[in-house]
C-alpha cells in the first residue's frame, strides 16, 4: 500500500482527500493487477468510456461543461494521474488526453466550440487530442510549418504532425497552424479538426516501447469551418504554452505515481526475497536504496503539488513551477525504477513484470510535453530574469 501521509499537506484540501479516496477504491475495484493490452486501441477506447461513465472526466473540463470545478482544478488532474499511474500507464494515458486534447478549448475556446465539444469529453463519448508536434518541430514549437490558409469562412490546412497521442482513434484534433508568414511563434492558430474531416489522413501508426495510440497525421487541403478556430488568430503559440502550463505539472504526477508503485513493489520483493540466510531487505544496501527512493519520491510530490496548489491558488502563469515539478519528477521516476528493476535482478527484466513495465511507461515522460533540456532552459532563463 502506498504511502498517503502526503495528502495531510497544507496543499491540499478536503474535496481532494475525497477524490483521491475514492479514486484509489475504483482503481482497486477496476484496475488492480496488471493487464496485457493485446489491442491497445480498444483498451484505451475502453478506458475512456469507463473514466467517463464513473465521473473521473468530469475533472477534466470545466463546471460549465459538464466538469467539477468552475475552472480546471489542476491538484485534482495531478492526483487523478498520479493514482491511475500506480495503477495503470494506458489509463493514466486515457484520462490524460482527455484533459489536454480539449485543453485549448477549455482555457481558450468560446462558448459554442465548449458546449459542442466538451461535455462529450467528460461522458468518454468524444476521445480528444493534441496535435502539435511536428517532425522538424517538436521542442522549437516555433519552427511548425503546418499551414492554415483563409478561403472565405473556411481554413484550408496542409502539412504534418507526429507523435499525436490517440493519433488514430481519437474523435477531434486540436490542432495549430500557422496562419500568417510572421515566423517563430507569431503567426501560430489553434484549431479544432473532427477526426471523419475530408482531408484529414492517417499517415502512420507509431510503435513505441509502451504501447499507447500515437499516430502520424497529414493535412491535405483539409478544409474546416472558420467557426473552429479557437480564441483569436494568431495567438495559438500563447494557447499552447498556456495548456502546457496546466498539464504538464500532471505529466509529473504521472511519473511520481509510476514511482510510487516501483517503490511498493521493490519493497514488497525485498521483504519477501530469501538470500544469505535472511533477506534482501536485511542487506544495508537494500535499505539505502529503498531509502533514496523514498526521499525522492517526497521530493517529487512536495514539487508537482506545490506547482499545482500555485495554480489553484490564482496564479496567472506556473512556467517555472510547473517545469521544475516536471523536470524533477520525471527524472526521479526513472531513478526510482532503475532502482527497482536492480533490486528485482533477473525478474525485473522479465516481460509482464510490473517493474518491467513501468521502466517501459516512464522513459517517454522524460521526453513529451517538453523534454527535460527544455524545462533546464526554461527554469535557467526565467532565473535569468530575476531583477
């Protein structure tokens, strides 16, 4: 059982100890055990309904919408996350798209793209997603090449992106473009694409090391209403840092939910493991890395919960907390397992193995939604900024 002193934390208040409660039953009651996803596609089509018809997207989107809370609740989307994650990396996967596919519509949209889209979103009858990566694009957001050209009350885009999480199976795109020659991070819109829109290609399907729906898309004189333009044209650079400035706090509590369950397993193996006439948890050694990772962990939380509370609190903007909880968790994570898998020897590489597969979930954490060399530049250069 993992620890949950942490919820005692001024960070914290009693609707979210309520929400982790009972988050953490249904996961018990639907997740516990380790699944094989022979079709990963269905599973998480699977996983999205079953988040939505249980409420969990309801944290998603806002009041209004068919959500929780007034306004995204970011503590509510980063315990969501890190309690799916101990439990399972493609439920995590599901409920995390959900939040940031229609994140842009949430944060920015107007009233008639919100109703449209996003009480779908938290029944788990829509899939969302992301599109903004491209492949001459993907940490230099400001180099994305992909156009949308103004032909009377329709955009015409045209171009690529990749690494598009639930790339294939998901009902609408959120998608940005640019719509003006400016260059750098001028010039850049947002728009939603539904998924059955002419023009709109599938152009591959992405096999990663954690098995999760990513996909390749092309647009070919893909033409869309005006209608689905998102916010004000050209300010899709601003939107996109801003969604990121949400959610990527919770890519660390997915990580930090990751490492938790190495943790409970790594201790579990070393109480139970019989070696030189006692056990693995007797050895000193085993103590002093089950201890670094226990101090990594509380390290991990205290900074993705603090990011998420500053939010919650009314701040504007987290950049520097968000990416300092991302880029300290993240990193820790794969410490924490690499630690893990040590501690299990040869059966913590064996496939099927829960260390196995958590060493497979968390390495990508380390890369989306802005690598960890990206979080240092952006920690350094707002130090920088400092009077």
């Amino acid at each position: 059982m993992s620890d949950k002193s942490f919820l005692g934390w001024p960070f914290f208040e009693d609707s979210n100890r309520q929400l982790a409660a009972d988050l953490e039953q249904w996961c018990e009651q639907n997740l516990a055990g380790h699944h094989h996803h022979s079709d990963v596609d269905a599973s998480c089509r699977e996983l999205v309904k079953q988040l939505g018809a249980s409420g969990w997207l309801r944290n998603s989107v806002p009041a209004p919408w068919g959500g929780n809370s007034e306004r995204l609740q970011v503590r509510n989307l980063c315990l969501s996350r890190e309690i799916l994650g101990r439990y399972s990396g493609l439920a995590d996967f599901a409920f995390a798209m959900q939040g940031l596919g229609s994140g842009p519509i949430s944060l920015f949209g107007n009233d008639t793209l919100r109703q449209h889209y996003l009480p779908s979103v938290a029944r788990g009858d829509r899939i969302a997603a992301f599109a903004l990566s491209e492949p001459n694009a993907g940490s230099d957001v400001a180099a994305m090449a992909t156009s949308a050209r103004r032909e009377g009350d329709e955009f015409v885009l045209n171009g690529s992106k990749t690494w598009i999480s639930n790339g294939g199976i998901a009902d609408f795109y959120t998608v940005f473009a640019r719509t003006s020659d400016e260059g750098g991070s001028k010039g850049i819109s947002c728009f939603v694409v539904d998924a059955n829109t002419a023009g709109l290609n599938i152009a591959e399907r992405i096999e990663v090391i954690a098995p999760h729906p990513l996909a390749t898309l092309e647009f070919n004189d893909c033409r869309i209403p005006a209608t689905q333009l998102v916010g004000e044209l050209g300010s899709g650079f601003k939107y996109a840092m801003g969604t990121l400035d949400v959610f990527r706090s919770t890519v660390g509590a997915a990580a930090l939910g990751f490492a938790r369950r190495a943790l409970d397993e790594a201790t579990d193996y070393a109480r139970n493991r019989q070696m030189f006439g006692g056990t693995l948890a007797d050895l000193q050694l085993t103590q002093a890395d089950l201890g670094s990772m226990a101090l990594e962990i509380d390290a991990s939380a205290l900074l993705i919960y603090r990011a998420a509370w500053t939010k919650d609190s009314g701040a504007a903007r987290i950049t520097r907390e968000a990416a300092m909880g991302k880029l300290y968790a993240t990193e820790a994570a794969q410490r924490v397992i690499d630690k893990a898998v040590q501690l299990h020897g040869g059966s913590g590489v064996v496939s099927g193995n829960m260390v196995e597969s958590l060493y497979r979930e968390v390495r990508a954490l380390r890369i989306y939604e802005g690598a960890s060399e990206v979080q240092k530049v952006i920690i350094g250069s707002l130090q920088l900024q400092q009077p």
